[in-house]
C-alpha cells in the first residue's frame, strides 16, 4: 500500500531513520506540505502520515484510496475525525511517548526564569565579572523554590511527572482540572477546586488538552485571583491563554514572569503581544524535541501502522 509522509521535518530532520514506516509500503517523504498541496501529494496514497497538516474533510473526500492516518503527535485535532469514521478511516496518534521531556522542559523554563542563567552566562562572557569590585554580583533577582507552591492544571501523565520534579526541590502541589485520583495524593500533592489553586498557587504550569472548556483558562478573570507575582509556565497549547491579558499582567507585575513553549499561531506572529511583554520567555515549541524523544515517537508510530495492517489497529482515536 502507498503510504505518503506530508509533514516529516519536525520529526526527523535527518537524525532519525524512516526505514520503519517504508519497510510497510512504498513510501514518499515529504519535508513540509502546504495546505494547498495536501490533496495532490496524497493523491491514491492509502496511508496517510501528518505531524501538523491539516486532514479535512475537503482532503477526505477528495482521496477516497485513504484508510488511514496517522498523527505523529499526541493531539490530533488536525484531523477531522468525525469525517474519517464516516468513511471507515481509522485514525491513530502517538500517547505519552513525550512524559518526561515535557516535564523536564517545563521545569527547565522554571528555573531559568528564577536563575536567569543564560543572561548571567552571557554577561560573564562579556567581561563584566571580570571587570566586577565584588566576587559575586547578579543582574536580576533570584527566586528559591523550596517551600513554594506549584499548581498544576492537568494532572495527567505529564502533569504528574512535572510535579514528581518539583516536589525534588521542595515543592508542595496543588493538583486542578483533573479527576481526583486517591493514590497519587500524598503530604505534598493535594487536589484542590481551581479557585483554591489560582489564589495559593506561587507558580501555575499548564499541562492540560486545548478544548471548549480549558480554551483561555488563563485569563484577565483567573490572573485577577492568583497571587501577586505568580509565575507561569505552559508546555501544553497556547490556546489556552488568552494572551493580551497575560501580556497586560506581565507588564503590570502582576504576574512576575511567564515561560511558555507554545502560543496561539504557531510559528508566533510578528504582533503577538508576549514578544514584547516584560519578563516573558517563549521557547519554538520544542519540549517534545529531545532526540530520544522524537525516536520513541517514531517507533511508536511505525507499530501503529504495522498494528494496522495486521487488522488490529491501536492508539486509534475515533473508534
């Protein structure tokens, strides 16, 4: 069967082998596909790869030889789904595959806003501990996490991992948008109502799905009941950040500082107002992107397709 790769790039930029996916089918890798270009690069493919473009319902029904597609993300609203299952299409993503990366990544924006690491690493480079009266000087304030409270929106798989990390330095967490699991509850993560987590929360990271009920969780309305001088940190979607008001609260001071990996458009337009708002770290959405990361995705996608074609499909999303 002709399987066709619209979007790989992201995925393996040449780091990582796609003889797995093309030991299953004659297969075409294609770098980046435009939107424009999806239909005619499909063409009687019957297996359909995409990282990011979009399979509508447009794309469907103009390429009836489709009987799969594969998401090499874990979202997969690219792709309509309620179309696909009209047409008996089945449609896979890629679960969990990113836990402790993400984890690690939101941790990282953390401390990187509470040490500012790379702006003194720059700063010594420039001459100005060498040139300094003083053994030590430091160009921004420095923040210790212990004994601080995190809350996390979304306490799934990475949710948890992030807050394992945080606890490590002496965190407590507050656990929110996320069904009450008994056995994860210990002296240092408790759930707690969203209200509770906003108005206790020293840091909030974001790490729950992108949908009509998280859309714009953070907001004028929820940043009006954190602390003063919160910190937030989204590796989850952009989307869910209203993110004029999160400008506004950074350049007031309300909210200290903000690390996100992901806003709303991606790749970020040259007027998104975080770009110019005080103390905000924006990161090209690459938490997911370690090489080890990438690979197990890969590997997992390649067994989806194989599981596939074997009449026992897996990881399928609208089954």
């Amino acid at each position: 069967m002709k399987i066709v790769v619209l979007d790989g790039f992201t995925l393996n930029p040449g780091d990582l082998s796609w003889d797995g996916i093309k030991e299953l089918g004659d297969t075409v890798v294609y770098d980046r596909t435009p939107a424009e270009k999806a239909i005619e690069r499909i063409g009687d493919a019957g297996i359909v790869i995409t990282n990011k473009t979009v399979i509508g319902r447009t794309v469907l029904e103009s390429c009836p030889a489709i009987r799969y597609v594969g998401v090499l993300a874990t979202g997969y609203n690219v792709v309509d789904v309620e179309t696909a299952r009209e047409r008996g299409i089945v449609v896979t993503n890629i679960p969990t595959y990113g836990t402790s990366a993400v984890g690690q990544f939101a941790i990282a924006l953390l401390l990187e806003i509470c040490h500012h690491i790379g702006l003194h690493g720059q700063s010594v480079k420039a001459g100005d501990w060498t040139k300094s009266p003083d053994f030590c000087y430091w160009k921004r304030p420095l923040i210790e996490l212990d004994g601080k409270t995190m809350g996390i929106i979304g306490f799934g798989h990475i949710g948890r991992k992030t807050g394992l990390v945080a606890q490590a330095l002496g965190m407590r967490i507050l656990a929110g948008g996320s069904r009450r699991v008994e056995a994860f509850e210990s002296e240092t993560v408790k759930y707690v109502e969203m209200d509770e987590l906003f108005a206790k929360s020293d840091v909030i990271s974001l790490h729950c799905p992108l949908s009509e009920k998280t859309r714009g969780i953070i907001n004028r309305n929820s940043i009006a009941r954190m602390k003063d001088g919160v910190i937030i940190i989204n590796t989850s979607r952009g989307g869910l950040i209203v993110e004029e008001d999160l400008a506004k609260a950074l350049n007031k001071g309300k909210v200290y500082a903000a690390g996100l990996d992901v806003v709303s458009i991606e790749p970020v337009r040259a007027d998104n107002p975080l770009l110019s708002a005080n103390n905000c770290i924006i990161t090209p959405h690459i938490a997911w992107a370690p090489v080890e990361t990438r690979a197990r995705l890969l590997n997992i996608a390649v067994d989806n397709l194989r599981s596939f074609l074997a009449g026992a499909p897996v990881n399928v999303v609208n089954g």
